[in-house]
C-alpha cells in the first residue's frame, strides 16, 4: 500500500508540472506578441522631392580622381561654389548645370529660378525623411551584435542600436523585394575597406534605410547597398560603390567612386514662370480685340509647349490661341468701362505664378435704333385682323419710336405694333422707322395678303361651280348665270341642291320667282324649281352682295309667254290621253 504521503507528492509535482507549461506557453505568446507589435513589416520611408537626387547636401559635394554618378545632384542653402572637382557646364537657362562626371543634372541654390524653390524643398524632404526614420518606436531588434554586424544575416525590420555601428565583414539583407529595413544607429556607421553589403532573397537597395546621427564612412573599395540619410557628413573612401542616395545635411566627399540613384535619372519638371509684360488693352464698345499675344509672356525651362487659361469678368467671352498666344477679348454686349483679365500658364503638370492684372479699357460708343432680329416679310389674310409688333432694339436702352409712310395701315408710334383688318388681296409694301431722341433706322419688308379662305370662283353653264377657296355660288338659270356672295345672304345657303348646286327659289306663295333675292327660301318640293334670267343690267356672273335685287320678272328661257303655251300644250296633251284611254277602256 502506498502511504497517502506519496501520493499526495506526485499529485502537488504534477499540478507543478502543469503552471509551469502554462506559464511559459503564456510567456513564449508574450513575446511573439512583442515581436508582431514590434513594427514589422515597416513601411518604407518617404523622402519626398529628395529621391530625386543621387546626392544631396546642406554645405557641399566634392570630389577627386574619376567618379561616375548616375541620377540628380544638388546642393542648398550652400550655393554652387561648394560644388567642386566637377567641372560644372552652366545650361543656357541658368537653371541648372551638367557635369561629365554626372548622367544627370546639377542643381544649386543660386541658380536661375525656379531652381531655388525646389532645391528648398528638396532640403526640407530631405530633413522630414530622417525624423520619419529617427521616430520609428517599435524595433524588431536591438542593439544586434553589440554594434558590430559583420557576417550576420539581417532580417526585414526595424532595427535600433543606441551606439555606432561597424562592418567589418561582409553582412547580408536577406528578404523579399517588398520587404522593408529601417536601421537607426546612435553614431557612427563604418564599412570596413573591401567589404560588401549583400542582398539575397530579392532584397533591393531602394528599400535599406540608413538613420545614422554621427558621420558615415564607406571604405576603399566596399560596396554599400542603401540608401543614407545622416545627419553628419557622408565620406566615400577611393573605389568605393553606392548603390543609394546619400543625403547629407552637412557635406557629402567622394573619391573616385561609382554613385547610382535607385531612382535613376530624374527629369525635374519646373513649372512656368510668368516673366511678363502684358500691355493693358483699350478698345470700344460692342467689339472684337485680338491684338493681344501672351505666348512670351511665361517661360518653362522644360518645355515650350505650354497651354494657357485666364480669369475674367462674368460674361465676357475670352479665349487663347494654345498655338499662337493670341487673346480674343469680346466683353458683354454695351458694355463699357473697365474689366481685369489674369493669366496663367500651364505645362499640363504644374501651373505658373499669376500674371501681373491686365486692365482692358472699353470706351462707350453711341448706340443707333436697330431691329433685332431683322424684320422679316409678313403674310395676312382679307377679312382677318392682322398684328405684328416691330422688333426695335436699343443697346445703350433708350426709348424708341416708330412711324411708316404706309396708308394701308397705321403703326403704334409707343409700342411699334401694327394692327389692321386687310380689305383687299396683294402685296403691301411697309416702309417703317424706328426713332431715337437723335436718329432713325429704317426697314422696309413686305405684307403679302391672301384671299378669303371661303370664297369661290364663279363658273357658267348649266350647273353653278365653285372656286377653289371662294365664298360664291353660280345659281343655274337655264344657261345664263349670276353669282351670289352667300356669306352675305344667309338664307341664299339653304337654296343649293349638293348634288346639282341648282338654284330653287320662289316666291311666298310658290307661285312665281321672287325679284328680290332676300325673300328666296328652300323649295318645298322638286316641282317648284324654277330658272330664272336676270334683266340687261344684271350680267351673268355678277356676284350680288347685300342690298342687290333682281329687277323685271323671271323668264324661262325662250320668253314667258312661250313657256307658258308649252306647258298649257302638254297640260293638254295629258288629259287628251287620258280621255282617249278612259273611253277605249269603257267600250
């Protein structure tokens, strides 16, 4: 039997046993949470306008024996004369210089405008860039190899030494091309002579960063991979190979070295600079000004294409020739005074500094009377009202008046209307005036009046007919005919036949025709129709109107009393044979 001590033991180691892997399983997630929070992966470091220089320096760049750099160099607030051992050619824009000894150009901030404005910034990227790197607070690693890391393998991070740092030896980034290093030394950064910084993995260049506080030295003949950005001086040993920037806020020296921007060469695009002048303008009202050329106007060191744009008064139109310069300048219209134009010149990235204010000066001229539009040609109808109101028009607003030499209508002097009820077709010619205090204009146009559109065209023959359009009816009198106007006797409107257009008029009593046309009414029954002849002195196709009457008695016609035979003869000629048939039948 096992004494209940025993168990008691094992039972208190294995409960033991257990805190402890628990602790240290909580211990080992400590420190991978350290290492994630740690800042890894970096992002890169920004160093602004600066990456366009292979070398940049606050105090100076110099160098002996036979260097090659490949990108920009510049140095600023220091001007040129802190450039030297390059043999500096000034370019003809005095903008920048090149050298033999550069695949690139050289810049200074005492040279032409605008270089100094962007060597300033370049400076002041240049100073963000390494408290950007300084400011980095969550190193992977510290203090790695006591400050000396000669043979050692660098992994992607940040990683931090409160003291210089020496390569001895060859050391080794090894990562992917997207990986990140960010090394911030306290004080010195020192590369033995003949010894290599290495990449492997696809780690490049442009993505080391060195912060360093103190001065760097690269040895005679090492190769360095990175980019430096110190705050101390940047000293390059004889045959020594940069593949980086080297931006130094005192001076950079070299010494017969290879320099290559992993940016390469970089074309600084300037922006335009107006250099002026641009004359004023005057010109008169309601016109066109194109006398203005603006194309000398601005400059651009990169380029001569450039296009152009403009400020300008509300409701002016004022364009630029991109290809000339010239300025088209249209105020609104009657305007007078003075209006301000500004320019600007754009080489489609950057934009120039405004244009001195032009000042355009429009002088007044004295406006005539005018129509606008133009009067055009009218058209009316007989029997309708007729209106149109002139369109006279004022630029400087003065009141206008009208008159006409026309006795067809008459015209409102005020407002130019002319109102009238045409009595007669044709063509009018107006001849019209409209008038200020000091002169008139004149315009002539035509007013082509139509006829009715009810009125008919008189026909002869046996049946009446009608004209196209025409308000008149032929009435059928046995070969003669008149016309009566039946928009004038309404009740002669009831007395057609549709199909025959014949006349059926009689008298009250059904008897004989009427002499007067205002008592005809509707025939009562087809029997009734009767033709009638008019006297001499009514013509045939004469159109009656109100108040005609047909004088004398109606006749058939071959005369009253032969008709009146002829009817008597067959009369009895019918009753004859109606006799003769009532006896045959009765025998």
């Amino acid at each position: 039997m096992i004494p209940n001590t025993l168990i008691n033991e094992e039972l208190n180691m294995k409960q033991n046993k257990t805190s402890m892997n628990i602790f240290a399983s909580l211990f080992i997630f400590a420190l991978l949470a350290v290492s994630v929070s740690a800042g890894y992966p970096e992002l890169p470091v920004d160093l602004g306008t600066a990456e366009n220089f292979a070398i940049l320096a606050k105090s100076g760049i110099s160098t002996t024996g036979t260097t090659a750099i490949t990108g920009n160099i510049g140095v600023s607030p220091i001007d040129s004369t802190a450039i030297t051992g390059f043999g500096l050619i000034m370019h003809s824009s005095n903008t920048y210089a090149t050298s033999s000894l550069v695949t690139g150009n050289v810049y200074a901030a005492d040279y032409t405008a605008p270089t100094p404005t962007i060597m300033t910034t370049a400076i002041g990227d240049m100073e963000t860039a390494y408290a950007n790197a300084l400011g980095r607070s969550l190193p992977t690693t510290t203090e790695l190899g006591a400050g000396n890391i000669g043979g050692l393998i660098i992994a992607p991070g940040l990683h931090k030494w409160g003291t210089g740092v020496i390569i001895p030896a060859d050391v080794t980034f090894s990562g992917s091309s997207t990986d990140i290093w960010i090394l911030q030394v306290a004080g010195t950064l020192d590369i033995s002579s003949d010894t290599d910084i290495l990449l492997a993995g696809g780690a490049l260049a442009k993505n080391i960063f060195w912060q360093v506080t103190d001065a760097t030295t690269i040895g005679t003949g090492a190769t360095f991979n990175g980019n430096i950005i110190d705050l101390k001086e940047i000293v390059v040993r004889t045959g020594a190979t940069l593949n980086g920037h080297a931006l130094s806020q005192t001076a950079v020296t070299l010494d017969g070295n290879a320099v290559t921007s992993p940016t390469g060469v970089v074309t600084l695009n300037y922006a335009p600079v107006y250099v002026g002048p641009i004359a004023n303008v005057t010109m008169s009202e309601d016109t066109t000004n194109t006398v203005l050329n603006i194309s000398t106007a601005f400059t651009d060191v990169d380029t001569a294409d450039l296009d152009w744009t403009v400020t300008a008064p509300a409701n002016w139109t004022v364009t630029i020739n991109d290809t000339s310069g010239i300025v088209t300048i249209i105020p609104m219209a009657n305007f007078f005074g003075i209006g301000n134009l500004t320019f600007f010149a754009t080489d489609r990235i950057f934009t120039s500094n405004a244009s001195d204010t032009i000042f355009v000066t429009v002088t007044t001229v004295t406006d005539v009377p005018n129509f606008s539009p133009a009067v055009a040609d009218q058209t009316a109808t007989v029997g309708t009202d007729f209106s149109y109101t002139l369109p006279g028009f004022h630029g400087d607003g003065a009141a206008l008046t009208y008159n006409d030499n026309n006795t067809e209508f008459d015209i409102n002097n005020a407002t130019g209307l002319i109102n009238f009820n045409p009595t007669a077709e044709g063509v009018i010619y107006a001849s019209i005036n409209a008038c200020d205090a000091i002169v008139c204009t004149e315009s002539n146009f035509t007013i082509t009046v139509a006829p009715r559109p009810d009125s008919h065209s008189s026909s002869g023959g046996s049946s009446g007919g009608s004209g196209g359009g025409s308000s008149s009816e032929t009435a059928n009198n046995g070969g003669s005919s008149v016309t009566v106007n039946c928009a004038e006797w309404s009740a002669w409107s009831t007395c057609f036949s549709d199909a025959t257009r014949t006349r059926n008029c009689e008298s009250p009593d059904n008897a004989v025709p009427s002499t007067d046309i205002s008592s005809c009414v509707p025939a009562q029954t087809p029997a009734s129709q009767v033709a009638f002849t008019p006297e001499p002195t009514v013509q045939d196709s004469t159109e009656f109107t109100s108040g005609n009457q047909i004088t004398g008695q109606a006749t058939s016609p071959i005369g009253n009393k032969t008709a009146w035979w002829i009817v008597a003869l067959i009369i009895a000629g019918i009753v004859g044979i109606g006799l003769s048939g009532y006896y045959y039948l009765k025998k």
